[in-house]
C-alpha cells in the first residue's frame, strides 16, 4: 500500500477543515445551540420527559446524528467534487496509487472531520443537559460506522454530481428531512399506528434509534437490527465505490 499518497490526500483534506473553520465546525455547534435553545428550552418546557428520560436529553442523539450525516456527506462529496471541477483528477488517477488508497484518504479524512465534530456537539450538549452514556463502546461503534457509511455515500455522490447545486441535492432534500422524520426528536411510539409504520421504512430511524439506545439504553428498534441495517448500508456504499473504479463511471469518461 502507497502509505505516503494515502498521507498526502488525508493531510490536504485535513487542511482544507482548518481553512474553512467557520463553516466546518462552528457553523454546525451555533446550529446545534440553536436547536437546544429552541427545541430543549421551548418544547422541553412543555414535554417534560420522554421514556423516563427528559427531552432536552433525549435530543442530543439525534442532533449528533444530523450533524454526522450532514457533515460527512458534505465533506467526503466536496473533497472528491473538487479535483473533478479543477481537472486535477487525471493526475491523481495517473499517479502510482490505487483506487482503495484514493478512497481511503479522501473518506478517512471526511470520517475524521466528522467525528471530531460530533465529539465537539456531544461536549458543547453536556452544557446545556445532563448526559449518561450507559454503552461508551456502542456509542462510538455507531458513531465511526455512520461516520464511515456517510463518507462513503458522500464520495458517491461527489462523483455523480457534474455541479455544486448537485452536491447540495441529497444532503438538503434527501438526508436532512430523513433525520427530521427518523425519530431525532420524538419517540416513534408518539405518532399513530399508521405513521409508526411508514417510520419504519425510513433507515435514518435505525441510526438515530441504536445511537441512543447507547446513551439511555432507550431505542424504537432492537439495536441488533440497528446494526444490522448501518452494516448493510456500509457494505452497499463500498459495492457501488467500487463499481465505479472498475467501470470508470464519471472518473474516466
């Protein structure tokens, strides 16, 4: 393996985060205080606990899980997209690195960005609520699994866009109103019967549902199901990465 041009992208990508360190990081902990403020402070006051554990409380998986998914799509889908727009990526096709190493730095570094994020909103949350993690090894297995997945679906999408405007499609027309709908804030158990079950078909529920269960062992789904289906969609984004390498789908053409 070409350690040293797997270094050199992740590096540059790294980089490029301390560059825009407005719109990387405190952009999405501003967001996030918002939600808190609003969502905890405002609704909080009128939804006292849910399952035995208080809404401000509740909420903080599924914010994380917004700024993950956002962010790592974002990220891993700007950091390939740019060397497409600027014509740079025949020369990194051409140099002596592989296509596994190309992916390994460019989702490594989008999955890095996003799980200091999180860890940022998960210290900037213990502000404003009391938190308990009952499984800390669950929680960071979701967390780097999601980190992963969302990375890899970004570079998917990074490749398949031929503009900005389509960069932007998925996260804010697809991801964002998933997790809204997935049970980030509120307890499927809430809604009626009907809508129970059209939540089910939504897999950001899965996500949102097994990450808190690691906090308050509280979850909508069996959390083996959970990580079932983050393994599965995993395995889906490196089937189709890899489909495109072999094929050349919007790379070589």
């Amino acid at each position: 393996m070409n350690l040293t041009a797997v270094r050199a992208i992740y590096a540059f990508e790294m980089n490029r985060m301390w560059r825009t360190l407005f719109q990387s990081l405190i952009s999405p902990i501003l967001s996030t205080s918002l939600y808190f403020v609003v969502f905890g402070s405002a609704i909080g006051s009128r939804i006292p606990e849910i399952e035995g554990v208080s809404y401000g409380s509740f909420i903080v998986p599924g914010l994380i899980m917004l700024s993950l998914l956002t962010q790592s799509l974002s990220n891993a889908a700007f950091g390939i997209y740019f060397p497409k727009f600027t014509g740079t990526i025949y020369e990194l096709l051409s140099a002596p690195i592989s296509s596994f190493e190309i992916v390994l730095g460019y989702v490594g570094a989008a999955a890095t960005k996003s799980l200091i994020l999180g860890a940022i909103i998960l210290a900037t949350a213990s502000l404003f609520v009391e938190l308990q993690i009952a499984h800390p090894f669950i929680m960071l297995l979701f967390l780097v699994l999601t980190a992963l997945t969302f990375s890899l679906l970004g570079f998917i999408i990074g490749i398949w866009a031929d503009s900005f405007e389509k960069l932007q499609i998925v996260p804010l027309l697809v991801i964002t109103p998933l997790v809204f709908l997935g049970g980030s804030f509120y307890s499927v158990n809430m809604l009626p019967p009907i809508w129970q079950t059209v939540t089910f078909f939504n897999p950001v529920l899965y996500l949102v549902s097994g990450f808190r269960w690691s906090f308050y062992e509280v979850a909508d789904v069996d959390v083996s199901i959970s990580l079932a289906v983050i393994t599965l969609f995993l395995v889906s984004c490196i089937s189709i990465v890899w489909w495109i390498f072999k094929t050349g789908y919007q790379v070589k053409q």
